[in-house]
C-alpha cells in the first residue's frame, strides 16, 4: 500500500512537472508569436504610411518648377522608396511572388536618386521624364488605395499576420485570402503597368543588370544557412533564428533569415555560394564612443570575412551614433562604380548594423578596360577652374543612359564644399557632378 502512494505520489508529481513546462513552452511559444505578429504589424501599417507619402511628394514634385526645391523633394522619394522597400522585405510574403512591386520601388528609387543628383538647371527634366513621372505618380495612387482598403479590412476582420504566414507555408490560403491576393492583385497591377505604361527606356538599369549570374560556389541548403548565420551573427542558442527560402521567380535562390533575441536582424542571402546579400540590425543606437575612422577600420575587417578582394573605401557619412561606408571594387587600378559595397557601424560599440552588397554582386565580373583617349592633364582642363583638385583616379561609371563609361574621377573643393566630378576619358564630357555633404570624407586622404 505504501509503494502503492509513493508511486502514486511521484507520478502526480511527474505530471505537474510536465505539466508546468508544458505551460512554460506555450507562454514562451506565444510571447514569440506576439512579437513576430507586432512586428508584422507594424511593417505594414508603416507601409501603408510610406505609400501615403509617396504619393504626395511624387505629386508635390510635379508641381514644382525650381531644381533648388525639386532635388531635395527627389532626395525625400528615394529615401521613402528605401523605408518602403524594408517594409515589404519584413512582412511573411517571401512564398508569394511580389517582385514588381518591389521592382516598383526600385525604379522609382533609381530614377529619383540619379535625378537628385544631376545638375536641373544645365540638363532639367524632359517633357518625356514629367509624362513618366506622372505615371508613377497615378500608379503609387493605385497602390496606396489598395493598400489603405487591405489595412482597413485586416483591422475589421481582426486578421493576424501569423495565420497569413502559416497559411502560405502550407498551402492552405483560402481563409487568409484577403490579404495574400491583396498583395497579389497590387503585384500583378504593377506587372502590367510597368510592362505598358511607363517603357523601358527609363528604367535600363535593372534589365541590363547580371542578376547575380557570375556567383559561384555550392549550393546550401537550410542547415548550412543556419549554421552560417550562427557565426557571423554570434548566436549560441539557434531557437529564435528563422529561415525562409525565397519563392518561384526570385531572380536567384536567396534565403531570408530572420533573429529576434533584445535585437531584430534580418538577412537575405543567396543559395549558391551563401553570400549576404543584404543585412539589418534594428537596435537602440546609444551615445556614440568610437570615431567615424574607427567605424571604418571595423567595417573593413568585417568585409574580409567574404573574401571580398580589391576593395577601396571611397567615403563615408554619419548620422545619428552610426557610420554609413561606401566601398569600391578595384580592377587594375580602375575604381568600378556599379559594384558598390555599404556597411553601417554603430559608433556606440562598433557593431555591424547594416551591410549591403546587392549591387556588387548583381554586376560584379571580369571587364575589359579600355585604355583612356585623353591623359589626366587634358581631362583637368575640363573640370571647373574654381574648383581645387585634391584627389583623382581613373573610374568606370554608369552614365545617364546606364551605359558604363571610363572616367577620371576628380575629388576637389570649391567654397567649403566637395564636390566629386566624373570627366569622359575618352571625350571629355562631364559625365557627373556629385556633391558631398560636409560628413562626407575622403579616405585616401583623412584615414
């Protein structure tokens, strides 16, 4: 009989052991979805609000009739085009094919930056540039409201971005339909717009791009991509790291990971060859310690983990307790523009926060380089008189029209501002004129 109680006694005890972990793992379970479910929310509502101020400053720029107010206004649309881009790179979409809309972005995103970039009083917008961006300015219309009518049903109908996540992985969609063919319909809205209302001859840059065809290496599969994300990330415990594989039509197999443990980070990363593709840290910045020199050194040891060779720092910029560092491929001396590295530090304790190497690895191969028809002498004679040369190399840039051209690429100053101008080596054409801003810095020079 007393066997009989003690037995009794430790299952009962067993069973409330169990039964307390049980709870354990479902309260730990469920604090992990409701945070997913808010940070799902919140990336669309603030896409929605992104798409609303689009519109506006697209709209607001046709309006305008100065380059004194129109290239800052194009400044504000890229950089909404960016936000609104990181906004539809959270959400739980990666099984549903949404590349036109991103593609959407990214058009208006190029356009806008080489736009803000260029001189509007020597070269101003043609009537056929104005006619295109009034179609832009009707199509973010478009997607604004269908954006606005799918918030509005997701808040009456109180629907979780978590059951649309589990919906698409596995299959069953029909109940979530409301926002997964929202999504759709926008997508495929955007397709047929960009295939006939705006043309090609635009928006070259994308179309002429390698679409990362000259990667190399194995192809890895979802354990490889943990294990990677691991060490470069410095996760012991793996549990919270989430893993997606990217849908029928990506351009190349790409993963998504995603990590949420005090800090959100999100990567894209490529099949073949496990490249990182793009990577944000989303944390607190506090107070800054290091200088934006200090940043750089670090963001230059964290490059030499991917091998990339031939690498140049070419400036930098910061802003708000982080450094922001360009980086240029290098072939026989030639500075090449079109693949461009950015890492962002953290100056408060140098961490990583930001890398993104998608135009490198989109465009990165073997050129042959033309030699230069003008000598650096007779390309000097065409820059500005007033403007005092500090600094000049050779440079493959993509011109106007997205063509790659060689250049002498001048760094100077004139009236405490920097200017970074690009003369045609093999006519003499001022090809480009950018203008630094005064946190910008030369590293050849100041490093």
């Amino acid at each position: 009989m007393m066997i009989r109680s003690i037995i009794i006694g430790v299952l009962t005890i067993g069973i409330i052991g169990v039964g307390y972990w049980g709870y354990k793992e479902y309260e730990e379970k469920n604090a992990l979805l409701i945070h997913a479910e808010n940070s799902y929310q919140r990336s669309f509502h603030e896409l929605s609000y992104y798409m609303d101020l689009l519109h506006d400053k697209i709209g607001t720029s046709l309006a305008m009739n100065t380059s004194d107010r129109l290239s800052p206004q194009f400044v504000d649309i890229w950089r909404l085009t960016s936000q609104a881009s990181n906004n539809v790179g959270q959400l739980p979409l990666s099984l549903v094919p949404i590349h036109d809309t991103q593609e959407f972005l990214s058009k208006i995103g190029d356009f806008t930056y080489k736009t803000s970039i260029r001189n509007l009083d020597d070269d101003p917008l043609s009537e056929d540039e104005i006619e295109k961006l009034q179609h832009l300015y009707e199509q973010a219309a478009d997607v604004k409201d269908d954006l606005r009518e799918m918030q509005h049903t997701a808040l009456t109908n109180n629907l979780r971005w978590m059951d649309v996540e589990l919906a698409l992985a596995t299959g069953d969609d029909e109940k979530d339909d409301v926002i997964i063919d929202g999504f759709r319909t926008v997508d495929k809205n955007l397709g047929e717009f960009s295939e006939t209302d705006i043309g090609n001859d635009m928006f070259q840059e994308t179309s002429q791009k390698n679409q990362y065809k000259d990667i190399e290496g194995k192809r890895h599969n979802e354990e490889d991509i943990r294990t990677f994300s691991k060490k470069l990330f410095d996760i012991d415990d793996d549990k919270n790291i989430r893993i997606v594989k990217d849908g029928e039509g990506a351009d190349v197999p790409t993963y998504t990971v995603t990590y949420e443990d005090g800090k959100e980070v999100y990567m894209d990363i490529t099949e073949q060859g496990a490249r990182p593709i793009s990577i944000l840290v989303n944390r607190e910045i506090n107070e800054s310690k290091k200088s934006l020199n200090d940043g750089l050194l670090l963001a230059e040891d964290y490059l030499q983990q991917f091998e990339y060779d031939n690498i140049t720092a070419t400036q930098s910029q910061q802003y708000d307790g982080i450094g922001v560092y360009a980086f240029m491929y290098e072939q026989d001396g030639v500075r090449i523009y079109p693949d461009s590295i950015m890492v962002k530090v953290a100056l408060d304790n140098g961490d990583i926060i930001g890398f993104n190497a998608r135009e490198y690895l989109m465009n990165h191969h073997d050129r042959t380089i033309p030699d230069a028809e003008l000598t650096i002498e007779e390309a000097r004679e065409h820059v500005n008189s007033e403007v005092t040369i500090q600094e000049e190399n050779l440079a493959i840039i993509e011109n106007n029209i997205n063509e790659e051209v060689l250049t002498y690429e001048f760094l100077g100053t004139m009236e405490d501002e920097t200017y970074r101008i690009f003369i045609n080596a093999e006519n003499g054409i001022e090809e480009k004129v950018e203008k630094l801003t005064g946190t910008e810095t030369n590293f050849e020079v100041n490093a």
